[in-house]
C-alpha cells in the first residue's frame, strides 16, 4: 500500500492581522493567507485569488513568531491538512478542512540574484 504524504507548502500575502489566543501551555495564531496564480484559457490570462485559513500552533515560549504575521506579510506555509467534524446546535453535521501551520517564514518579495564582479584586467607593462 503507497503511503499517502499529508501536507501543503504554499505562498501568500497575511490577509490581515493574525488572531492569536494563548492557552496554559500553547498559543495559536489563525489567519488568512491571500494566495493568487495564473490561469490561461486561450489567448487570455486571468489571475485567481482566494483566501485560505490557516492555523499555527506553538508552545507559549516560542509564540513571539506570531508577531510577524501582519497584513500584508508574505510568507511560505508549510503543514498539513486536518479534517474536523462537529454537530451543530441546530443538529446538522458539519465539516471542514483546516490548514495546520507546522512551519511558516517570510518570503522575499523578489529573488534576488547575485551580483556579477566586472573583469578587470590588468595588462602588464614591459
């Protein structure tokens, strides 16, 4: 039987500031993550946005990672997707898929090349 890998790496713009609620022991951190690619169809290109809700989780000593995750902020997510049910009061089922953060980082806004020394040469006199 194939194993079946569970996980996602994805990058986005921070929709808006992170909601972090701290427990006694962990803190987590919930946001939305603007994500964009481009479609052709044809001739034309169009451009695809959504939001996607993701959730970090960190031990309270290791919270102050959350503080970078503002509006605007480009990170690349890393994590997996985790399958919750619930039954709501009115008694209907609910699901839905959440997007676990197990690891996020600030991402350059461009990649940046290396710069190319210019050749000097020197020639020498006789």
């Amino acid at each position: 039987m194939k194993k079946i890998e569970n996980n996602f790496a994805v990058t986005g713009f921070v929709g808006k500031d992170a909601e972090i609620r701290q427990f006694t022991t962990a803190s987590v951190a919930r946001f939305s993550l603007a994500i964009a690619r481009n479609e052709k169809n044809g001739e034309e290109n169009s451009r695809v946005s959504a939001f996607i809700n993701v959730e970090a989780w960190r031990k309270n000593e290791n919270a102050a990672s959350f503080d970078k995750l503002t509006k605007g902020a480009m990170f690349t997510v890393e994590g997996y997707f985790k399958p919750e049910e619930w039954i709501g009061q009115d008694g209907i089922k609910h699901n839905r898929v959440v997007l676990v953060a197990t690891r996020f980082y600030e991402t350059p806004d461009k990649e940046e090349t290396p710069k190319k020394e210019g050749k000097t040469s020197k020639k020498k006199a006789k």
